[in-house]
C-alpha cells in the first residue's frame, strides 16, 4: 500500500454509530398527524381557500388536508427533539430539568397534552430504560428529586410531549401564515437523529 493511501472507512464508521431510541417520535407523529387531520377535515377548515388557491397543487381537500398534518406532525417532532436538547444539556451540565413550560394558548386545533403524554410515556420509559447512561445520570443527578428511575423518566415523558405540542403550535403558525398570504404550505423537515457520544 502507497503511503498516501488512506483507508475508507465511512461505511464502517456509519455502521458503528449509535443513535439514541426514537420509537416515541413515531407515536408522536402518528398521533398528531391524525389528530390534525380529523380536525380539518371534521370542520372543513379552510376548504374554501384550498379550492380558490391550492386545488391546482392537491388532488383533493384530503389531500391537502394529509400534507397540513404532515408538516404539524413533523414540527412536533422537532419540537420533541429540540426539548432533549434542553434535556441532554441539563445533563452535560448537571443541573435541574428544565421546567415545564406550557404555552397560555394553543393556536386551533389545539393537541391534548394529557392525551399525547398518555401515549409517548409508555414508549420513553420502556426505551430510555433500557439506557445504562440515563440510568447513571439519574443516580449521579437526580436521585434527590425523583423517587424513582421510572418517576425520573416520566418527568422527560412530560417534558418531551410539551415540545412536541409546542413544535406543532409552531408549525401551525407557519401553515396558517402561508395560507393567509395564499403561498405554498412551508417545506417540514425532519432533525437528523440524534447520535449517541
């Protein structure tokens, strides 16, 4: 071998890399995404702009209706994953969890916080269990204030389902201003997943 030859090894490397569990943000999505949809099309909310200004880019209301909670249902993603930020960071710099913050209103329709908590806590105790350094940072940091290692989880459970309502208010915002200024719906994109270090 050349001695400026260089070994690739990213397929390797790729194969290596550890993400953290994200099974909750499937129930986040799949959750929101009904909930917005059955709202809409319930209430035949903006019908009447889809069929002056975007019945030429959808099919069908239904259509436009699906890809409205796609990108809600995407936000709250977003905004489950920007709360573990909050939550990674408390942990790097061993302080309290944030707090819970939630919004004094929610813009229509409005997500239930209880109904979403109910169903990603479950899946974030049973993954995040399983997590030998979640179980470390508990013991080491937060101990004192959880009685338990699942009560410790299910405080991340609430916190992660108040981003995810937040991320989804957020981008509601977004889907309501383009539809007031009668412009496309904004693209969604999804956070890379987060990588264990």
């Amino acid at each position: 071998m050349p001695p400026h030859f260089t070994l690739d090894t990213e397929e390797q490397d790729d194969a290596a890399e550890a993400f953290w569990p994200e099974g909750f943000k499937q129930v986040v999505h799949e959750t929101v995404q009904d909930f917005i949809a059955r709202q809409f099309v319930r209430q035949g909310a903006f019908r009447e702009t889809f069929a002056s200004c975007y019945a030429g880019r959808y099919s069908d209301y239904k259509e436009f209706v699906s890809d409205i909670a796609r990108i809600v249902a995407i936000g709250a993603e977003n905004g489950a994953d920007a709360m573990f930020d909050e939550i990674f960071e408390a942990f790097y710099n061993g302080s309290r969890l944030p707090e819970v913050r939630k919004r004094a209103r929610l813009l229509w329709p409005a997500i239930s916080l209880d109904r979403l908590e109910h169903k990603v806590r479950p899946v974030i105790v049973k993954e995040y269990a399983r997590e030998k350094s979640f179980e470390n940072v508990y013991v080491d940091h937060f101990k004192r204030d959880y009685d338990s290692f699942e009560e410790f989880l299910t405080s991340i459970s609430k916190l992660v389902t108040v981003g995810a309502v937040s991320g989804a208010d957020d981008a509601l915002e977004r889907v309501y201003r383009a539809l007031l200024n009668r412009q496309a719906l904004p693209p969604a994109r999804r956070r890379a997943r987060r990588l264990k270090i």
